[in-house]
C-alpha cells in the first residue's frame, strides 16, 4: 500500500488506534506493578508451634472403611471427622448398624478405636470398664426388651433406662438414680454407653 491510502485510513480510525494503545500500556504497567511488588513480599514459612502439635489426637479406625489405619486428626475432631480421615465408610459396610451404634456428632478423644462392621458381621463389644469382649448393651441403643434380659432389670427399669437417655457413661445410671448400687455392681460389666 502506498502512504497516500494509509494516511486517510489512520486519520479515519484515529480513535480507536489511540485507545488501543493507551490500554495496552495500562495493562502493561498494571503488570510491572503486580511483578513487582509479588518478588518484593517475602516468602513467610509457617511451622506448628508444640501447642499446635499438642492438639492433634490419635485414632484407629478399623473394618469396613476405605482406609483403615490409625490417623492425627485436630483434637476438636468429631467421630464423622475421624471416618472422613480414613476415607469414609467402603461399601461392604453396615451403614445400617453405624447408624444405629455410632453417634458421629460425638467428640473424639486420642486413643479412640473406632471399628466398622461389615454387612452380616456379628459384633462382640469390647466393655469398657473390665476391657474383655463380649456382648454388651449399649444403654443409648439397646431396646427395652434388651434391657429386661440384664441381671436385676425389669420392665419398669427398662423404661426409665430408656427414658433417661442419652447417656455420657455408664455410670450416669447411679448419678440419676436410675438403678441403685447393687444392680449397678450386677450389670456394669454387660453395658456400655458408647
């Protein structure tokens, strides 16, 4: 092209050409700045104080979860926390019986065993007062005719059992004076509150 057809042709866009320019050099600076200001902030390396170390908890979680293994998790973790840390629940679980049996809005605690079943599994529990397997009744789960087959436990008992739930620990039956001293002694090792 000669320089007769392209004057005519930049004094008629003019505007536009201006503008084009006066952006790219507005972006341009906007980059220098943001460069330049990203290499001046320092690089700020972060490490857990002990207090920090120190509120982590250790659990196992073990059966039917993807996962299983003993994991740290923050010490205000919840029983759903835990799970989640092994990967939550496998397929082959008895989503049925978690429901039931685990309360996973509750607060872990370090050393905290968590073990899920399998579909079909029967569970022995382990009581947490003597540490031996075998059957246990939960008092916040068990149901009424459950509780009737405990040694000293007739309907009557079974229902203020039920009534007076949720229970923190077993011995919260005595502290609410639900069973006296001597049935408490004949049961403690046969429930839990877990």
């Amino acid at each position: 092209m000669d320089s007769e057809k392209i004057y005519p042709l930049i004094r008629q866009n003019i505007l536009p050409i201006a503008l084009g320019v006066f952006g790219l050099m507005l972006v341009a600076v906007g980059l220098i700045q943001f460069i330049g200001k990203r290499q001046s902030e320092p690089t700020i390396v972060l490490e857990k104080s002990e207090e920090e170390n120190r509120q982590e908890i250790v659990v196992d979680i073990e059966g039917a979860v993807v996962s299983p293994g003993v994991y740290r998790i923050s010490a205000d973790s919840r029983i759903v926390d835990a799970l989640a840390a092994a990967g939550g629940l496998s397929d082959i679980a008895d989503r049925d019986w978690v429901e039931k049996n685990i309360n996973l809005a509750k607060k872990a605690t370090d050393g905290l065993k968590i073990y899920i079943p399998r579909e079909g599994e029967q569970i022995l529990s382990v009581s947490s007062q003597t540490g031996q397997a075998g059957p246990v009744l939960n008092i916040n789960t068990a149901g009424k005719s459950d509780l009737e087959s405990l040694p000293g436990i007739g309907p009557v008992t079974a229902q203020k059992i039920i009534d007076g739930r949720p229970y923190t620990q077993i011995e919260d039956l005595l502290n609410r004076k639900i069973v006296g001293q001597a049935t408490f002694e004949k049961i403690k090792e046969k429930i839990s509150a877990d």
